[in-house]
C-alpha cells in the first residue's frame, strides 16, 4: 500500500513538472513572439518618425527643426504615460491575469 501511494505521489510530481514546463514554454514562446512584433513596429515607427520629421523640415526650411518640432510629439507621449503610469499598470496586471485563466481554461477544456 505505501509503495502505491509513493508512486502515485511520483507520478503527481512528475506530472506537475510537465505541466509547470508546457506554462513555461508557452510564456517564453509569447515572450519571443512579442519581442520580435515589438522590434518591427519599433523599427517602422524610428522610420516613419525620421521621415514625418525630414518632411517637417523641409517644409519649414531646416530639417533640424523639423525632428526637433516632431520629437516633441514624443515628449508629450512620454509625459501623458509617466502621469498614467498607475492607471496602465493595473490595466496590464488584469489583461495579464485574464489571458493566464483563459489559457488554463482552455487547456482544461481540450484535456476534457
């Protein structure tokens, strides 16, 4: 009796392991995936913004002042997300949270 419940006890611990390693796997492959997404809109955006600047300063005759004028669009956008820093943060924390019970949700319902 006590060799089948250590057994099952191994095999509850062996199973727990696999799981706690398909979670893992799967955060890190959204991690990656999220990565990669996030360097080419990030590359399109220094792109488009070196652009729309040129473009400002050849309108006003120094293209100096062109980016200059259009990173302090950036400047405003850092400030507005510094102030809601809290209010995006909890946001982030609940869509997290949702997306994790939604996964195991999902995952316990193709195990059904």
């Amino acid at each position: 009796m006590v060799g089948i419940i250590k057994n099952y006890i191994a095999k509850r611990i062996e199973l727990l392991k696999l799981e706690l390693m398909e979670q893992t796997s799967n955060l890190v492959s959204i991690l990656i995936y999220v990565f990669i997404i996030l360097t080419l809109v990030m590359m399109f955006f220094f792109l488009f913004s070196f652009a729309i600047g040129l473009l400002i300063g050849e309108l006003l005759g120094n293209t100096g002042l062109g980016i200059l004028i259009f990173s302090l669009f950036y400047l405003i956008a850092f400030f507005v997300l510094l102030l809601n820093y809290n209010r995006l943060r909890k946001y982030t924390m609940r869509k997290i949270l949702e997306f994790q019970l939604n996964y195991k949700e999902n995952a316990n319902d193709d195990k059904d």
